[in-house]
C-alpha cells in the first residue's frame, strides 16, 4: 500500500472484504447443547466491523432460517453480507465442548452423528462477489477449503494480491481429512498475498487485517506488536454472538528473566 493510498485511508474507515465462512455452530455438553453463528469469516467479519473498518462477508448462505440467523446477526454488528448462493442451504456443525471435537457436519437441522469427509467452505465466486472484491482496500481469506478454482479465481479476481491479500492460514470447520492437496493450495495463495497469519498464531485475524489496511508496517516489530495489543484489546472486550468476551492475548514475557 503506497503513502498516498495511507493518507486516503487515514481519513475514512478501510473497506475490508473477508471471504470466509459463515454457519451455525451447535455446542454441546454435560449440561445440554446451545447454538449460535459463528464461522472464522462470521468472527473476522465482525472484528472488522467492531475496530471501525467497512467490513464486508463473502459466504456460502442459503434462504433458510439459519441464513436469516446469519443475516440478522452481521446487520446487527454492521457487516454487509454479500451471499454466495448455496443451494442445498446454510452450514451447521456440531462441536462437542468436552473433548473440543467436531462431531457433525451439514446442512439444516438433521445432521449427521458423524461425518468424515464433508468439504466446509468451498464456494465459487459470482459477479457480486467479484465486484466486492475490486472496490476492497483489504481482502481476507478464511476459513475455507480452497479448491483449485478457487484460488485461481481469487489470484484473478485480486490483481495485486501481494498489496491487499491477507490469508489465515489456520484448518477451516469441517476440512476434510484426506485433502492431502490443500496444504499446496494454501501456500500458492500465501505466496501470492501481503501477508499471512499462521495457523498457530493467537492474534485474531480481523485485528491483523485492521492494522494492514490502516497501513501500519509488520516489519516494525515493536510498533506493529503494540498496535496489535491495543486492536485485540479492543476485540477481547466485544463479546461475539452467543459467546462471552474472548480472553485477551497473553503478556509478552521477559526473555531476560
């Protein structure tokens, strides 16, 4: 992002358009099971929105009563949803809180006990969604199964994708286990973007975009790391929807004691 494009920025909110999922999680425990939206690009989305950026959701919605589920809680954070059509409906997945695992993948209300090998995230991209695209300052890719197509259609769609692409390169709901081609397809997109956040990395993903579309340099490691503090404050007191407040980062320790 070149000095006049920061100044720009600095005077009006970054437009930051996250590709990602968005689905409802059904958790459950000891104590009975409870559901909510949720997904990595529901969560980054609204992060987004909660930092004071444009956020916009690119996700596979279906026009069933989990998508106005998902409609209604983006518009209540101000998040513009453009969906992608998915004709067989809006994802659910089942998480079982004792252990952490995900023990059902599908679409409506009759999921499965358990299931394998179901794909979450794989969409195409239609003209609205490319259109979102082009008008972004910021693209933010997560939570999906990226597909060949797909990331050629990205690559395309991004032009620069090295100035305005930022990838979480953490395992989207539901990754299907035997997808031994993913790891490739993810690192052909990482190479391709401005920036990717690791997999293990516990800074969320809308406070590292925030910060590169507001222009702040990574490679300033003292500058950026208290900027992202201050960001993933700013989020750990914003409770998600259905869920209580995150727990902030954790202390930098001292490596000289």
């Amino acid at each position: 992002m070149n000095t006049s494009s920061q100044a720009h920025l600095s005077q009006r909110p970054a437009r930051v358009t996250v590709i990602g999922d968005a689905l409802v999680e059904v958790h459950r425990d000891e104590r009975g099971s409870r559901e909510f939206v949720g997904g990595r690009g529901v969560d980054a989305a609204i992060g987004l929105s909660v930092l004071g950026d444009e956020a916009t959701l690119v996700a596979a919605v279906g026009g069933d009563e989990d998508g106005d589920r998902v409609r209604s809680v983006l518009g209540d954070y101000g998040v513009r949803l453009v969906a992608v059509a998915s004709a067989s409906g809006t994802r659910r997945v089942v998480v079982e809180r004792t252990t952490g695992d995900r023990i059902g993948m599908g679409i409506g209300r009759d999921l499965p006990e358990r299931e394998e090998g179901l794909g979450a995230g794989a969409l195409g991209l239609d003209e609205a969604a490319r259109t979102t695209i082009t008008g972004a300052d910021l693209v933010v890719v997560t939570g999906l199964t990226l597909t060949d197509p797909l990331v050629d259609e990205l690559i395309a769609a991004l032009e620069r994708p090295g100035l305005r692409l930022v990838v979480d390169a953490a395992a989207p709901a539901g990754m299907p286990r035997a997808d031994a081609d993913l790891p490739a397809r993810l690192d052909r997109l990482a190479t391709s973007a401005l920036f990717t956040v690791p997999a293990d990395d516990d800074a969320p993903v809308a406070a590292v975009a925030h910060l590169l579309a507001r222009g702040v340099a990574h490679d300033s490691p003292a500058a950026w790391d208290a900027a992202l503090d201050a960001a993933s404050a700013t989020l750990a007191a914003t409770a998600l929807p259905g869920r209580t407040a995150p727990r902030p980062r954790p202390a930098p320790t001292d490596q000289g004691s």
